[in-house]
C-alpha cells in the first residue's frame, strides 16, 4: 500500500525509525493504528458508560428499589 504524507508527517515517521523509537515504518503505522482502535474503544466505553444511568438508574435508585447486594 502506497499512502501520500504531507512532508511533515513523512519527518515525525522518519526520525522516529532513524531514532531506533520503532523497527520500521510498518510498526510505527501498526502501533498508531493500535492506539486508533484503542481511543475509539474507551470513548465508545465512556459513552456507553453514560447512557447507563438513563436506561438503568443511579446506582443510588437501584438500591433504593431493592436490586442491590
């Protein structure tokens, strides 16, 4: 796969290999990608995490009707 850079993008991939901070330009792109899916991953956790009350209650409310320990 050929993808175009803007030149000062193609500078932060080559220092960071010259530099020895990764192997090759693959794994720098291959971590990126990981930490990608990962911030997508826990932002769609937060938001979830956030409708919870609405569907569900408060933990507080939960209590109160009796569903807790």
């Amino acid at each position: 796969m050929d993808v175009p850079l803007p030149p000062e993008i193609e500078e932060v991939v080559r220092s960071k290999v010259e530099a020895g901070d990764y192997p090759s330009v693959a794994a720098l792109i291959e971590e990126a990608l990981f930490l990608l899916v990962e911030r997508d991953f826990v932002a769609r956790q937060r938001e979830l995490l956030e409708r919870m009350p609405a569907a569900f209650g408060t933990p507080d409310e939960a209590l109160a009707e009796g569903d807790g320990p």
